[in-house]
C-alpha cells in the first residue's frame, strides 16, 4: 500500500465566546483535514491544528510523503524531522513550551492517525485494535465548562448562553448533562479572581455532589495562591490542573494541596518526564495525540506513565469529528487511561466533517466506532462548505489574546495573573 496522494484541506466552523488566561476564542475555529490516499485506492483521514505557520509546514511535509508505503511510519517520521526545522510555537499559550521535537510530533500526527486508518482498512479491523485492542468499550468524556459571554458581540447570543457567574456555570452544566449524560466536570478557570472560580466548584459541588470536579486555571496563578486554592478546595476537586506555571513551581504546589495535580502544559515532551517524576510535580498526565505524536507514540507515553506511577487523562482543543473518534480509539486502548477524557464536541453544536450516526455519546460516553479504521467517513460537503469558510472568515491562526483586547483594551494574558 503506496501513498500516492495526500490532500491537506483546511477549514474554519463557528465557535463560542468561550473565555480562558489567555482571553477569549474568536468566532471561528480553525483545523485541517488531511487525506491519505493510496495506490490501492483506499483512503485514511487525520485532522490537526488550522493555524497557518502549521498548515504550511503540514502541506510541505505531505509532498514529502508520496511513495511511502503507510507501514513506513519511521521513515516518514525521519523525513517530517528533516523538514520541521524550526519551532511551531503555541500562539494561544494553552498547551506548553514549544520545542522542535514537539513541532515534529504535532505535524506527523495527522499523517500516522490516516495510515493507522487505512491499515485497519485493509484488515477489516478497527483501529483500537492496532493499538493493543480494546480495555474499554466506551470512553467517558467530561462535560468541559467554560465561562463565556452570551455571543460574539457583533452576533446574536448562542444557544448555551451567557456564563459569567456561579448560576451561569451551574446552568451550563446542567445543559451539558442533560443533552451528553457526562458524569464528571471540568472548569476552565484562569478568567476571573481565584476567590471567584472557588465558589464556581462549590456551586458545582452542591448542585452536582457525586459527580467528580476538576478546575484548570492555565498557570494563571502563582504558587501560593495555588496552594490556598487547593487547600479551600479540598474534598471537592478530583485533580487540579496545571494552576501554576513550570515543573518546579508545580512540584511546591503539589507538595502543598491534597488533591493531585495534572498537566498538558509543564510535561509535553519526554524529555519533561525525568524532572517532573523527581520532584513528584504531578499525579496526573492529560495525553493528547496532536502532539504527543500520534496514537502510538501516545500509548508509548501511556507505558511511561505506567512505569512511573501516574494516572491518566486526556487534553483537548477544539476539534471535530476525526480527532474525537482518534481520541476515542486511543482512550479504548489505554488499560490506565482512568478518568474521563476532556472534549469540546459539544461546543461544536453539531457541526462536523464526518457523516453522523458513527459517533455518539450516551451517558457520557463515545462507543468505540464499529466500523473498520476510525469507523467515521468524510462529509464531502461539510468540508467543501467549512474550507469555503475557511477562506472566507479572514482568521489565520487563533489568537484569542488580541480578540479579547479588541473588547478590553487592558486585557494581558500574563501569568501568574493571581
């Protein structure tokens, strides 16, 4: 099986005023689609960042790979690795430093997930199974709260509404549950005061007392204000994410609060692990196969963690139907993957470039697909209608610091802010 083609689309769909540190996401999300097409006419899909730095560097990479048979992972890792010369940084400032071998990893993903695709494919099986096979039948996703305005201010107010406050943040979760079942909570918090968010969790608490609740302030918050909010915190929040910036500002604080402490922003590359495990700066790993490298290198990162004593989650960013149903795959395949999974789905709203009926979630959870490779198939009209937006929307990569300032003129995404 001999890549003879790869098509790389990008495209933009409608996004909420969902705010975080770093500001405020702009009404359009961006991704790219990538299609690999081989000399025996079958086809794998991955999705991956939209930004355009990203997307040039993924188009380049593509030409690279025509010829390659899709077993041939290495060598195309090897061939990525000489292209990516440079760091792709991480504009909004939400998953970490960048390195070099992170910016290889983020754009041979799209590339490994569609030829695991078409290797389950040819045999008839679905990707879970490539990766080990199935310890799970269905993975638990959380309901992903968000502060947010009640629509972009040059639009109409959304269907989710405005959450501004405790009442807000309970009413969203409430919507959430009632149309996905998730079981478990996470609040994205950064936005306002610390004292704020803490009463945000223990409205959550009490309206929802036996669902599992984490808080994740993106390193908003210097060591001691992390520590007194983990310690007010105690016996209601399952883990706390990343509330302080770095590996050795992490470890003081986990050394400090009762609950453990989670990342997808001071351990990103694995050469983050032997620090991180030395000063015991984190209980739980949130992977991600966008730039973990893919679903293999991922499920090696997931031994690791094993061998090291740490728990597992998994990180998301706005994505669509391909990245969910890899993420689902993976999640299935991952024996100590044990909490819920972050997504962003329902903040979609429905749209998406793969056909409906292959992905659904019922209380709370995503079925692996039962299909062969990923099990979803591409929507060629979706993707024609979302490049269209693309083009036409006039965002090139997300930045939604300088969207908040267009609205507050004083907004700084500096951390610590607190």
């Amino acid at each position: 099986m001999i890549i003879r083609q790869i098509r790389v689309t990008p495209v933009a769909f409608r996004d909420p005023p969902l705010l975080n540190a770093a500001g405020v996401h702009e009404p359009w999300a961006l991704r790219t689609i990538v299609e690999v097409v081989t000399d025996e006419g079958l086809t794998g899909l991955g999705e991956t960042y939209g930004d355009l730095g990203h997307l040039g560097k993924v188009r380049e990479c593509a030409q690279a790979l025509v010829g390659l048979g899709v077993h041939e992972t290495n060598t195309m890792y090897a061939r990525i690795g000489a292209i990516v010369g440079d760091v792709v940084g991480d504009a909004h400032g939400l998953t970490g430093a960048g390195t070099r071998e992170k910016s290889v990893d983020r754009v041979f993903s799209p590339f490994e997930v569609a030829c695991l695709d078409i290797r389950g494919k040819t045999a008839g099986v679905p990707v879970v199974d490539l990766l080990g096979g199935r310890v799970r039948d269905a993975v638990p996703y959380s309901a992903y709260l968000f502060y947010k305005w009640a629509g972009h201010p040059d639009q109409e107010p959304d269907r989710f509404g405005a959450a501004l406050d405790e009442a807000g943040i309970v009413e969203q979760a409430a919507l959430l549950i009632k149309e996905y079942g998730f079981r478990s909570i996470k609040l994205k918090g950064g936005v306002f005061p610390p004292d704020q968010e803490i009463a945000a969790i223990r409205a959550l608490h009490a309206a929802f007392p036996s669902v599992p609740l984490r808080l994740d302030p993106n390193a908003a918050w210097t060591v001691e204000t992390s520590i007194r909010v983990g310690r007010e915190l105690e016996g209601t929040l399952q883990y706390l994410e990343d509330p302080t910036a770095d590996i050795s500002r992490m470890a003081e604080v986990a050394a400090a609060v009762p609950m453990p402490l989670a990342t997808n922003m001071c351990v990103v590359t694995p050469e983050h692990f032997p620090p991180a495990m030395a000063s015991r700066a984190i209980g739980v790993l949130l992977l991600d196969h966008h730039y973990w490298g893919g679903l293999v290198r991922s499920s090696h990162i997931a031994a690791m963690c094993q061998a090291f004593g740490l728990s597992l989650s998994m990180h998301s960013n706005s994505h669509l139907g391909i990245s969910l149903a890899a993420m689902t795959h993976l999640a299935a395949a991952t024996p100590n993957l044990t909490f819920a999974c972050d997504t962003h789905t329902p903040w979609q709203d429905g749209q998406d470039v793969v056909k409906p009926g292959a992905l659904r979630f019922i209380e709370g959870a995503v079925p692996v697909p039962a299909g062969p490779g990923l099990g979803v198939e591409l929507d060629r009209d979706a993707l024609a209608v979302m490049n269209e937006q693309y083009e036409k929307c006039g965002i090139v990569a997300r930045d939604d610091t300088t969207y908040m300032q267009r609205f507050e003129p004083d907004f700084s995404a500096r951390r610590p802010r607190w």
